[in-house]
C-alpha cells in the first residue's frame, strides 16, 4: 500500500505539473493575463473552500494548530507566494523550454539547503548530474536570442524558493500535519496576503482586460484555477507520501515533458543551436540526476 501511494503520489504531481505549466502559459502569453496574485488568489480560494467541504463531510482531517506548528505553516506560505509569483512572471517572460531549462536547476538550491540545515552529503554521481545541468542551463542561456535578464533571475529565485518549500514542507509534515491540513491553512495564510497584492497593485490591470466575455477565456482560467489547486494538493502529497528529494526527481520528469511539448504549442522558440544544445545537456543532466537518486535512494 504504501508503494503504490508514494507512486500514485508522483504520478499524480507530474500529471498536474505539466497540464499547469501549460495553462499559465496560455493564461500569461496568449491571453496577455499578467494579474498574476489575482490568479494566486483564486486558487488559494478554491483550495479552501474544497478543503472546508471535505472537512464537513468528514472526508478529511483539518486539525488544531498550536503556535509552534503555525509559525512553520507562515514560514511555508510565504515561500510558497513568493516561489509561484517568481516562477508566474518568469513563465510570462522565457519560453516554455527555456523555463523548464531553468527550473530544472531546483536540485542545486535543494542540495544547498539539505547540507546547511541537515548536513547530509551527496555521491559523485549526483553532484556530477548537477553540475551537467547547470552547465546546460549556462549553454542555453549564451543561445536564447530572446534573452531576457528579469525573467532569468525570477526562474532562479522561484528555484532556491522552491527548495526551501519544499524542506519546509517536509517539517511541518513532521510535526504531525498531514497534506491536506498543510494545503488547507497554507492557502488560509495566503490569502490575507495575496488580497492585499490585489487591491494594491493588479485592479486597475482587472478593470481593464478586455476578455471576460470570451468563453474560450473562461475555460482555460477555470482550468488553471482547478490545476493550481491540484498542483498544490499534489505537490505536497507526493513530498509527504515520499520525500523533498523524490519530489524533485518527479519535477524533472515533468520538466522534460513540457520541454517536447513547448515546441511546438506556442508557436516558434527563438533560439539557436548553442541554445538548443544547452536544453539538451541541461535535460540529459536532470534525466541523470533521477537516476542517480534512485540509486542512491534503493542502495541506502
């Protein structure tokens, strides 16, 4: 039981990584939909009411937090807004190779934080697949005629952001939170947050788009509000069936999928064959990366 939920729990954040990576392109790109807290919030919204009614009925668990627990929940959605919001806008400003290309160095900050918060070492193997893909990415960027420093630096951040949520994670599911608990109050927390950004920033920008009325539009916001609930649900559920590390190794599949696909779904990627041969050396480094975790995982 506990192997096929840990690869039900994989199965199911990769399936929801790659159809969520596709809609905020399309949400951000060819919809020109650039509120991105606004979307944030949405999902947060969803996440909470869905939560709350399967709490109701008894389907899931939501238990009292004490003041250590909600500390790290804060810590958690802090990291969280900031990684989706750098990871939204760098998606808005790269192409979906190229930001999967980026993505993909989230082992680099992950390792980083593990060594500094745990201490653990890595075998040769993975520090080499690493250093494969942060080679990659350096290649691809030297060949991206669209270049674009802001949307470089964001892709970054979102990674060492992401590694610290996803350590954090691990921690709260520690001290006795479960996946739903931890998605519950984790959207709770943001949305305080995330409706201030709004009321701040983005309703000029809402009052002024122009595409409400296209139910085509509709669709592909409810679906991107419905994947970012999922996704969440699901990131946490595989780092809480299985670990930080397996998460990871998942993302890089699912980075490897949206690669093919970004080809050809938005029309012609602007790069040159450096740049192509940087993707590819940065996607054979995370395929080896996987396979060195698993290794390392089976002969531990």
């Amino acid at each position: 039981m506990g192997l096929f939920q840990g690869l039900f729990a994989a199965t199911l954040y990769a399936f929801c990584g790659v159809a969520m990576t596709i809609t905020n392109k399309w949400i951000v790109t060819t919809w020109e939909f650039r509120a991105s807290n606004a979307l944030l919030f949405g999902q947060m919204a969803v996440s909470s009411v869905v939560l709350q009614a399967l709490w109701r009925k008894r389907l899931v668990e939501l238990p009292v937090m004490d003041w250590n627990t909600a500390r790290f929940v804060l810590w958690l959605s802090l990291c969280y807004l900031l990684n989706v919001g750098c990871a939204l806008a760098a998606l808005a400003r790269t192409s979906v190779p190229v930001y999967n290309m980026l993505k993909r160095l989230a082992p680099f900050p992950t390792m980083l934080v593990d060594f500094a918060m745990r201490g653990e070492k890595f075998p040769v193997s993975v520090q080499l697949s690493v250093l494969t893909m942060v080679c990659g990415a350096v290649i691809g960027g030297n060949g991206d005629l669209d270049f674009n420093r802001s949307g470089y630096v964001l892709a970054l951040m979102s990674c060492c952001l992401q590694a610290l949520y996803l350590v954090l994670t691990s921690r709260v599911h520690d001290v006795g939170l479960s996946s739903h608990a931890i998605m519950y109050y984790n959207s709770l927390f943001s949305l305080p947050v995330l409706t201030l950004l709004v009321l701040c920033f983005e309703v000029p920008m809402l009052r002024a788009y122009s595409y409400y009325e296209d139910p085509v539009f509709l669709v592909c916001l409810a679906a991107c509000l419905t994947m970012g609930s999922l996704l969440n649900f699901s990131l946490l559920h595989c780092t809480t069936s299985n670990s930080a590390l397996t998460t990871v190794v998942v993302g890089q599949v699912k980075a490897l999928v949206t690669t093919i696909l970004g080809f050809f779904l938005f029309g012609k990627v602007n790069i040159n064959a450096t740049g192509l041969l940087g993707i590819a050396l940065n996607t054979a480094g995370g395929v080896a990366y996987a396979i060195a975790k698993h290794r390392h995982r089976h002969s531990g």
